[in-house]
C-alpha cells in the first residue's frame, strides 16, 4: 500500500531550495536596492496644501459673508441705532483690553461674567452626570426600572428648563442654587436616555458570554456594558452640555448675580447694543468651544479609531 506524504507550505519550499543547483540558488538571491530608491521610498509625502485651504477657507468666506451682510443692513438703516460691524469690533477691543477688572460685585469684566458662568455650567452638569449616567445604566439593564420611570421622563423631559427655575428659588431660597438646579434637570435628560439606549442596544451574544462565566453584575458593567454604551455615553454628555450652556445664559437673566446672562440684560438696561453683540458671539465661542472638546474626546474613545 503506498502512503500519501503531505508537506506543509513552508516544508515544500526548503525542499526546493535544498534540491536546487548552488548556481541557480545564487541567482535567486535577492539584488540590493540602489539607495536612491530607499530614500525615496523612505520620503514622506509632501504637505497637503489643497486640503489645508479646503478646511480653512470656507468657515472664513461664511464669516466674511455674515460680516458683509450686517455691514450691509447697518448702513442702509444707520439711523435705527444697530452698531456697525466697525463700531462693535471697537467697543470689542476695549472689552477685552481688560477682561477681569473688578470694581464691585455688579461690575464686572467680561472674563469674570464667563467664568462665574462656566463654574455654574460645570457644578449643575457634574451633578447631571453623577445621577443620570448611572440611572440610564439601570434603565437600560433591567426592565422593571424601565417601566417604572420611563413615563415619567417621557412626561417631565419636554418642559422648559426655566420652568423649573421657580422650584429651585422656592426650595434653594437662593439665586446661585437655583441657577444650577435648572442646569442640572435639563441636562439630566439626554444622558440618561442616551445611555439607556446604549446598553439597550449591547449585543445579546456579550450577555450570554458574561452568564456562561458566571460574571457578578459589577463586572458586567465595567468590563461589557461600559465600553459598548461609551459612544452613545458621550453623545448624551455632548448634548448635555449644549443644552447647559444655552439654559444658563437664561436663567441668569432672571436670576441675577454675576455672569454672562447678567451682564447682557444689563447692557440692555443701559442701551449698549454694542456689549450685547459681543457677548452673543463670546457666548457662541465658548459653546462652539466646549461642543469641540467633547468631540475630541468622543473621537478619542470611538472604535473606529481602534
């Protein structure tokens, strides 16, 4: 009886190389590569400039575009009293000479009145965090909770944040608390039912793996569902922390105190419409500013960059 030998891939070609004349074993070596071709293999590409004026040049041409428009209207209605384009980016330049005199509580520079903004933003949303991420994780995980409170998100989600201003004066009995209370419930919303959906949507496959090695509820949080719910985690902070900043500017306007609502219905009261567009674009900055950190952050734990 004659037996088949089978050789594996690698095995076949030592045999080859073995059996084959030292000529032809020579010949087959491999020739060394002029240097030339190393370095220009090794070069790196040239700078993209095309993509660069690609990314760069529309956003300007838009604000040009704005700027030319209001310029524009301004002048055709000079004596409405809507400063020009020239006229503000002057009162600007001296606002932000000096962004941090203080000479008394109710006047302020500019830098203060965003910054006393921002740390009420960052005290009500921190709170927001504590208690809706991991309220959206026991949503999503078991059904009885979500039974239970889902109606009453669907119910108290879609009123106005400043609607709950008056709770927070009448409880609080105090301006500051109660700007931070109304930054908290609107921004509880879009993190408990992103998250909620996100552990919703975790495959069924990595649930049934965490009950065949019998992992305590602990470890399927942190080791199954919090990597799988991140990305639909840090689209709720994301929208979260939009809607913080856009609640803010309104409830200081009630409310008071130092802080860039304050200081816009101030400049109102005495006729600076100068101050007030300034500050609608330093109040547009600062959120399209924290809109991109969350992005980054957001790009940074997402699995297409894995």
């Amino acid at each position: 009886m004659v037996s088949a030998v089978f050789h594996s891939p690698l095995e076949a070609a030592a045999e080859s190389v073995a059996s084959a004349p030292a000529k032809s074993v020579r010949a087959a070596a491999p020739v060394e590569a002029p240097a030339k071709a190393i370095h220009a293999v090794a070069a790196e590409p040239p700078f993209d400039w095309r993509g660069l004026w690609f990314k760069v040049l529309p956003p300007i041409l838009g604000v040009a575009l704005l700027v030319g428009i209001w310029g524009l209207l301004t002048v055709k209605s000079s004596g409405s009293g809507f400063p020009t384009p020239a006229a503000t980016f002057d009162a600007a330049i001296k606002l932000f000479s000096d962004p941090f005199y203080s000479n008394g509580p109710n006047d302020q520079g500019i830098g203060w009145n965003v910054l006393n903004s921002l740390q009420r933003v960052a005290l009500g949303f921190g709170l927001a965090a504590l208690v809706g991420i991991p309220m959206g994780f026991m949503i999503g995980r078991f059904a009885v909770l979500e039974n239970m409170l889902s109606p009453l998100i669907s119910l108290l989600r879609p009123v106005s944040p400043l609607a709950w201003l008056p709770i927070g004066l009448l409880v609080f009995q105090a301006a500051n608390p109660a700007a931070i209370w109304t930054i908290f419930i609107c921004s509880i919303w879009p993190m408990i039912i992103n998250t909620a959906v996100g552990v919703q949507r975790v495959p069924a496959d990595y649930m049934n793996v965490a009950r065949v090695l019998n992992l305590s509820e602990w470890r399927i949080m942190t080791r199954i569902l919090l990597p799988a719910v991140l990305p639909y985690m840090l689209t709720g902070v994301r929208l979260s922390v939009g809607t913080a900043w856009l609640v803010i500017v309104a409830a200081e306007m009630l409310t008071g105190g130092v802080g860039i609502g304050f200081w816009v219905w101030d400049e109102w009261n005495n006729l600076n419409v100068k101050h007030i567009l300034v500050a609608i674009f330093v109040i547009g900055l600062v959120g399209l500013l924290l809109e991109w950190m969350l992005i980054s952050v957001a790009k940074r734990f997402s699995y297409d960059n894995v």
